[in-house]
C-alpha cells in the first residue's frame, strides 16, 4: 500500500511532466512555425507572442508556484507583455526598413 504523501507527490510529479511536455509541444509549434512561413510577418509574430504568452504562464504558474495567486500571476505576466508591444512598435517599422534595403542576391 502506498503512503499518503507518496500518492500526493507522484500526482505532483505527474503534473509537472505534463506542464513541461506541454512546454515542449509549444516549442516544437513554434519552431515549425518559423520553417514552414505560411502566415505573414504580422501574422507570425501575432501567433508566437501567443504562444509565448501561453509558455510564460504555464512556466510562472506551475514552475514558479504562482498558479493559485491570480494576481501575482497576472502582476508578473501584465509588465512583460506590455513592455514587449511597445518594444515590437518601436523595433518593427526598423526591422521591416531593413528588409527593404538588403539586395537581392543573384
């Protein structure tokens, strides 16, 4: 017969595997997101901010044991999110600028 906090920390093992091969699936999306070139620029990083957003409350939630504190995890997640669009309206316009001026190889 199995103990009581041998059964509590075989649940909790179980679910950590189950968040990190979740983690691992999102990586896998997210790099044949970027070999296979399907969507726009745009429309790429739309989805991979998602993902990542999705990844990072996943990673703070159950790795950083904030799952149950709502608000210290939105408090944590809100900054981040926010300073990452305003980097991405700042950088974007430069990026897509140099695109436009490499040339073309022959």
């Amino acid at each position: 017969m199995v103990p009581e906090a041998t059964h509590g920390h075989e649940e909790g093992r179980r679910l950590f595997v189950m968040v990190w091969l979740g983690l691992l699936a999102l990586t896998a999306v997210e790099v044949v997101l970027a070999y296979v070139q399907m969507f726009s620029t745009e429309g790429m990083l739309l989805i991979l901010m998602f993902l990542s957003l999705i990844k990072a409350g996943l990673i703070v939630g159950y790795f950083m044991h904030l799952r149950f504190e709502k608000t210290t995890l939105a408090w944590s997640l809100i900054p981040a999110v926010t300073l990452v669009i305003m980097l991405l309206f700042i950088f974007f316009p430069d990026a897509v600028r140099a695109l436009q001026l490499r040339v073309p190889q022959p």
